[in-house]
C-alpha cells in the first residue's frame, strides 16, 4: 500500500486567525457585547523570552521561549506547555484562547494560558531537556503562580517536565506548593487519573454522541490519528467500552485492520520500541490521509493540528468527528462538516478532560488531600457529560453546529465574569 505521509500543515497561515474565526461565527450569532469580543481578540499577556542553554557537546545554544495568558475573567490562567519545532507566537496565542475557551466550556474556574519552547524534544537528551525546563521556569519566574498562571504538560512534555518546573520554581521562591503545576507525577502530588484523562474526555464524549446517533458502541467503528498520551489512552478506553479499531497511526506510521486492531498489543508494541508504531505488525500499512478518510463510525485526530482541511473534510466517511488534538479542524472544513451532517465534537470541549482532571490536582494539592482514581474518574465523567449537555443545548437553541456552540457556552460565562469585573 501508499507509504506514509505527513499530514497537511499548509491550510491556515494563523492558527490565531482560525480562532478569531470561530470566535466571530459565535459573537455574531449569540450577540456578543462587542466590548467583550474586541477584548478577547487580543491575549492579556504575551511574554516572550530567550534561554541560553549548555549543550551536552559544551556548546550554548538559544532556545525560544514563550507563555500567553489569554485572559483571567473564569480565574488564574491554565495551560500546558509544548515543545515542538512550530512553537511560535502565533501557535501560543491560539492555543491560549482555546484554553479560556476550554476552561469555561468544563465549567472550571479558570482562565487560559498556553506555553511552550521552540525545539525538538527527540533530539535532545534528559540533561538537556532538564537545563531547558528549568531555564523557561526561572524565566517564568513570575508569571506562574499557584493562583496565577498554571502550567501543565501539552505536546512534547510529560509528568517529567512538571517535575523539573515544581522543583525549579519552589527553589527560585522558597516554598513548597505542588499546586503551581498540575500532571505532575503522583509522588510529587500528581492525581491519580490525570494521565489517562483526555482520552477518558474523549471516550466519554464518544459514547454520548454515538447515543446521540443511536448507534451502539458495541457495533461502532473507530478511527484514532495519534498514539501519544490522548490518542492511546483513547484507543484503549474506546476498545475496552466495545468499539472497534479499526485504524491508529503515530508520526511514524499508520495502521487499518478491518477487523480491529488489537489494541493491548499496539501499546505493548510501541512501549518496546522507543514508543512508536513504526514496524508494527497488526494492521496494513496505510497514510494518515488514508486513515482521516476511512470507513468507520468514528474519527479521533488526536495528534497534530490543521489535519483536516477542506479537500480532507469531503472525503470523510465517520458520522462522528471527537477532536482529541488542538485545532485539528481549519475553518473551512467546518462548513463542509456541517454539510455532511457530520456530528463533530469540537476541541475545546472533547478534550477537556485533561484539563478537567488538572483542577482536580490542584484541588486536591490545595487540600492536601488526596482522593481514589474511581473517584478522580467519576467526577470527571460527571463533569463532561455535564459539560457536553450544555454545549449540545446552546447548538439545539442557536440552531448551530457543536463547534460554534462551544464557544458560545464559553463566551456567555466569560462575558458575564468580564462585565461583572468591569473594564478600566
Ligand atoms: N495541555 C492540555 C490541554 O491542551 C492540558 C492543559 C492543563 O491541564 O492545564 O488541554
């Protein structure tokens, strides 16, 4: 069959303007006060810093660094922090609104905030990963705080990461609070839960919408693009609620078995050979175009994104789109979807279970309390079926797709904090 290919990066210039997209699509519809939408048009806060770091080869190099706190109407900003090569202001200040979108649409009290250091986190070592983390965390010495500005991991980071950034901003200040980041590991005051947690958002988010279509998870059919921290917890809770694989890929390949991907095996495949798929034996070789645009009930991109763009959008086949990623979705394919009677449960609600089961960290580290996974996992479930209640009435009430309706469930609530707060 074709070989990999790596999906289309090419169909927004501006991450930021696809927001300013949507977000204008739902000021129009709700009525918006217009103060408060030329408010969030703009980030609070944009710092953008320089980290000279020693290389293991003795040589200092510069990395880019960058934090953007979108807004604080809902309460401190919350956000993780990626590394990737096409970390950028603009890719920050997106995923920073998205934040404050995703914060109000899970009811959480929080604003929105993004992070993130220009690099590539495969080519460098522990050493230097550790130098660069804790290079960004003296930088951001100021900017986070446990009740101002909350960080977490997002692409490229992990429960590492966070480790590096508690230890390195309680040195820099003298305390000791966990809750100054969150998805830290659980021996430093992680939750319990918070690993698996945007898949589980996904899947529950899955299983209300296919109830929706009438259509029951144990005759369904999945599609799942990204094996990382949100799409393999994602396959393997869909698998274990009865839905079939059908196809999963990571950035080294893409995998389609008609007849299910035994999903165990994949994650056992992958936790022995340096995390990837590539070589994996248990499905066809396909593209990730391939994969977008198969048969199957369900499509989860859950990796990178502007994956589905406009000419991708015609050839879909799943009735339900779950984006697990942010911003999988261009604007222009939204229309598209909407035509095709695709059902699509956007971003900023589908994966909010992540952030979700961040509160709860902090929470619990506010506490210092510490509660059982089924807990953990109840609570979360009850919140997202809630939240996605909401987001389905605003769509049934402004006749408008999930997408738009998401942002109006958040920007009701941001609107009423802003007013409330007043402007100078
Ligand atoms: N990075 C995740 C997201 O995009 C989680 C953020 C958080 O837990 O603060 O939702």
């Amino acid at each position: 069959m074709a070989t990999q290919t790596v999906p289309s990066m090419v169909a927004h210039d501006s991450m930021f303007d696809a927001v300013l997209a949507r977000l204008d699509a739902a000021a129009k519809t709700m009525n918006l006060s217009e103060e408060v939408s030329k408010v969030l048009r703009n980030p609070q806060k944009l710092v953008k810093v320089s980290l000279p770091v020693t290389m293991d080869n003795g040589k200092v190099e510069v990395f880019e660094g960058y934090r953007c706190i979108h807004s604080t109407y809902l309460g401190p900003s919350k956000g993780g922090i990626r590394y990737a090569m096409d970390v950028s202001q603009d890719e920050v200040m997106a995923l920073a609104a998205w934040m404050s979108f995703k914060c109000a649409v899970a009811n959480l009290p929080y604003g929105g905030g993004k992070g993130g250091v220009k690099c590539d986190p495969r080519k460098l070592s522990v050493g230097e990963l550790e130098r660069i983390t804790r290079a960004y965390t003296k930088a951001m010495a100021d900017v986070f705080g446990v009740d101002r500005d909350i960080p977490a991991p997002d692409m490229g980071t992990s429960a590492r990461e966070m480790a590096w950034i508690l230890d390195e901003f309680n040195k820099i200040h003298g305390d000791d609070l966990p809750g100054v980041v969150t998805g830290k590991p659980i021996v430093l005051g992680g939750s319990l839960g918070r690993d698996a947690a945007t898949g589980r958002g996904v899947m529950v988010c899955t299983k209300v919408a296919l109830k929706k279509l009438n259509i029951d998870p144990k005759n369904a059919t999945a599609a799942v693009q990204g094996f990382g921290n949100v799409g393999g917890h994602a396959a393997r809770l869909l698998s274990e609620q009865g839905i079939k694989i059908v196809a999963i890929s990571d950035h080294t390949g893409a995998f389609y078995n008609e007849n299910g991907i035994d999903i165990k095996a994949a994650l056992d495949y992958a936790a022995k050979n340096d995390r990837v798929l590539k070589g994996f034996k248990g499905g066809t070789e396909i593209t990730n175009e391939d994969l977008l645009t198969c048969k199957c009930d369900v499509l989860v991109p859950a990796a990178l994104q502007n994956v589905i763009t406009e000419e991708i959008a015609h050839k879909i086949h799943a009735k339900i789109v779950v984006e697990g990623a942010n911003g999988p979705t261009v604007p222009e394919a939204d229309h598209v979807m909407r035509e095709k009677n695709i059902l699509v449960v956007p971003d900023i609600l589908a994966n909010s279970g992540g952030v979700t089961v961040s509160y709860f960290e902090w929470v619990q580290n506010k506490m210092g309390y510490y509660w059982s996974e089924k807990e953990v996992n109840d609570k979360h479930d009850a919140n997202m079926e809630l939240a996605f209640a909401s987001v389905w009435e605003n769509s049934n009430t402004f006749k408008t797709s999930m997408r738009i309706a998401a942002y109006i469930t958040a920007l009701k609530k941001i609107e009423q904090a802003a007013k409330l707060k007043g402007f100078f």
